[in-house]
C-alpha cells in the first residue's frame, strides 16, 4: 500500500424574537415547529482557498499572501410537510451581506454525515506505518505519549483500546433524520458569500414548511486569524497568534508525517493542544460559548487570553517531513425564539420557531521539508485589500456514505474544512 493510499485510509413570524435562554428556565409545552442554524465562519491561511489546491497556487505562482474569506452555512428543520409536497423556503438578508434579495434553502434528497470510526484496510494488501498520537501544549512531550497504532495490527482487528477520548459531540441542528422537511444553503444557486459581506442587520426566514422567522443579528464575521511558527532550540515549534475579539477559545491540531526507510510508508502523526487527549468531534467544528466554558476550564481548550503554544519536539521531530496545522477561535452565539415566554407560569407555551447563529474564525499553515512554506498564509489577517472569493460554493447532491469522524473531523480542519457538518 502506497503512502498515499495509507494516508487517505488512514484520514477516514414577523414579530419580535426574544433571547432563547428562556428556554432553560422553562420548557415549552409544544414546539418548536421549527429549528434554524447558521454557521458563521472566517477563514484564513493556504486552507481557506481549497485546502490543497489552495496551497498548490502558491507554490505555483499564486502568492504568498492569502486573502481572508467568509463562509456561511444554513439549515432549516421543520416539524411539518410543505403545503403542497413541493418544500420551499428562502433566507431574505440584509444589503450588507451581498447575496442579492434572498438565498433559496434547497430540500437535498439525501446527505452523509461523518461518522468515528477506525479506518479500514484493504484485506488484500499488507499495510505499512504507524500512527502516533501526541497531545498537549509544551516543550516536550509528558511521559506516555506518543499512543501508538501499527497499521499492519489495525488490519488485523487489534485495535488499541481507548484510542480515542472525545467527548465534544458535533452538533449540526437540523437536518434530514431529525426534520419532517430540511432545507439547507449553500446550494446549486452559484451565489457565494463574499470576504466583504456582513450579516449585521434584519434577516427573515419564510417558507411553506414552517412558521415566517424575523430576527436581527448584532454580531458578524469573526476577525481573521494569523499564526506564527519559529523553531526553538529544543526542537519544538512555538505558535504565536493575534487575539480575536469575541473568542470564547482556541484549539489547534497538526498533522503530519515521516517517510519510512527505502521510501515505505512510515509514521502519521496527529496532535492537538488539547491537554487531555481530546479529537475530532465538535472540537473541529463550531463550539457555542456555554460549550467551550467547561472545555477551557479542563484545558482541553485554550483560554481566550492564550495567544501562544508549544507544539513538543517530539511531535515536529516525528512529523519531520510534513507538517499542516490548523488553529480554530471559536466565538460568540446568538440565540432566538417565538413567541415570548408567557409572563403566567400556568398559561401554555407553544413555541413556533428558534434561531440560533454560531461564529468561528480558522487559519491553516503548512510546512515540509525542502519547502519554504512554514509561513504560508500566516499573513492572512494583516491583508486588508481586496476581499477574495468564499469557501461557500454550491455543492452538488450526494450519496451517503461513512467517513471517519475522528480522523476525518479532525484532517478535515487541519485541511481548513470545516464544511455542511452532516452534509455534503
């Protein structure tokens, strides 16, 4: 089995809404008929234009600086059928976010989800490498890592036990299992979010599925993140960034690798600053702010004033020839619902509809050997000119299909992913 293989097997109403925090003081006795999401998203670095073809620009001619990007992400779930079998609904926007009068929420006949699992192998070949799992921030690596897993024993079914220890679930809200009717963009519609757009402002939700939404957002797009790498003399790689207003949090991950002898596939390596063996699951997603408050307090994510960490000289010695890293500042939530809670703790409550908004900004960089790219796109948030194309784009349907949640979550943001959560 060819390192590449190894790898990608490996990787496997109109009226006015009030707070929704309410809710915790008083369950609803009906409803809501329908549940809103939006994914706000800032992204920075040789990831953001496309993962590797992002980077493969750059190294062909496309520059060293990257220019940051928005991305956005809706999904509507509807306990009720559209009035004439035919699901319709729009998202109507303010001016400042540039997506014309309204985007359309487009009804997918069928969507895939990641799912964690270990990786499978090809019976009929005899794989090769490791995989080394290393965790935490510091000069060096504390006693007991790397977890280690031989490829060739995983064929076999000897699977290491508690390899993985998440238990940061994603949550994406609605989608196809969890709605009657579900509606999602980006779609098929060629509009894109823009680096300049904004979602301050009055936005609508209506559709014939479920009740008219009317909220108005007061927080935007996330700041872009910027990172640095500078080597110390001890062999490990210090990661510096510039605070982001609004961030609740930071957690950052690396993947690497290191070429066997006579060229065989050798060792993968994958870390995370998390300081307790934390992967993957919503730690590669978006993160609500009542989420990542208990995460910060048992170090498994950075605080909001950490604008440094140590990536420990064993993980860059063993990562020795490929190295893409991304770091994630998970922000600030907006949450709304109709109608009001009634004032009369006997009267009934039957709640129409939620919203809810959650913001992140993400930066990837890269480094390998032979290449001058440990600073690739870390500049990103200090370019101010001309905003650059989204990482939303249309996506076609899909066929459902299971990918590995733990290491795809997690490659996933390391590749700067982040996409439709349990879509495509």
């Amino acid at each position: 089995m060819n390192s590449k293989r190894l790898i990608a097997v490996a990787l496997l109403g109109s009226a006015t809404a009030i707070a929704i925090p309410t809710l915790a003081q008083r369950a609803p006795d009906s409803g809501p008929v329908a549940r809103y999401d939006m994914r706000a998203g800032t992204t920075s670095g040789f990831g953001m234009g496309g993962g590797m073809g992002g980077m493969m620009s750059m190294m062909m001619g496309g520059g060293g600086k990257s220019q940051a990007q928005h991305e956005l992400w809706l999904r509507l779930g509807s306990s009720t059928a559209a009035a004439n079998g035919k699901p319709k609904a729009d998202h109507f926007m303010p001016d400042g976010a540039k997506l014309g009068k309204s985007v359309a929420l487009v009804t997918p006949r069928e969507e895939r989800g990641p799912v964690d699992e270990i990786p499978r192998f090809d019976e009929r070949q005899e794989p090769s490498g490791r995989m080394l799992i290393f965790w935490g921030c510091g000069e060096h690596a504390p006693k007991g890592q790397p977890v280690i897993i031989d490829f060739s024993k995983l064929a076999k079914g000897q699977v290491p036990p508690g390899v993985w220890t998440s238990s940061v679930p994603a949550d994406w809200g609605p989608n196809l299992e969890n709605s009657k009717t579900f509606g999602r963009w980006p779609a098929e519609d060629g509009k894109t979010v823009k680096g300049d757009s904004s979602l301050l402002g009055a936005h609508r939700v209506a559709g014939n599925y479920s009740p008219e939404m009317s909220f108005t957002l007061t927080k935007d797009f996330m700041k872009a993140l910027s990172v640095k790498t500078a080597s110390q003399p001890s062999g490990a790689s210090l990661l510096s960034w510039g605070a982001v207003p609004d961030s609740t949090g930071y957690f950052a991950s690396l993947f690497g690798s290191k070429q066997g002898p006579g060229g065989k596939t050798g060792d993968i390596v994958m870390w995370s600053s998390s300081s307790n063996r934390q992967f993957g699951g919503g730690l590669s997603d978006w993160l609500s702010p009542g989420q990542v408050s208990p995460l910060v307090k048992d170090k498994t994510v950075m605080s909001p004033q950490t604008t440094n960490c140590l990536v420990p000289a064993e993980v860059i010695a063993a990562a020795s020839d490929f190295r893409m890293g991304t770091l994630t500042a998970f922000g600030p939530e907006e949450n709304f619902s109709y109608p009001p809670r009634p004032a009369d703790a006997k009267a009934r409550w039957d709640l129409q509809w939620t919203a809810r908004i959650r913001h992140r900004s993400t930066t990837s960089w890269m480094e390998a050997q032979g290449m001058n790219m440990g600073m690739m796109g870390a500049s990103a948030a200090d370019d101010d000119e001309a905003p650059a194309n989204t990482a939303s784009q249309g996506k076609k349907e899909c066929k459902p299909k299971k990918s590995g949640g733990l290491f795809g979550g997690l490659a996933g943001a390391v590749l700067g992913g982040g996409g439709g959560g349990n879509g495509c």
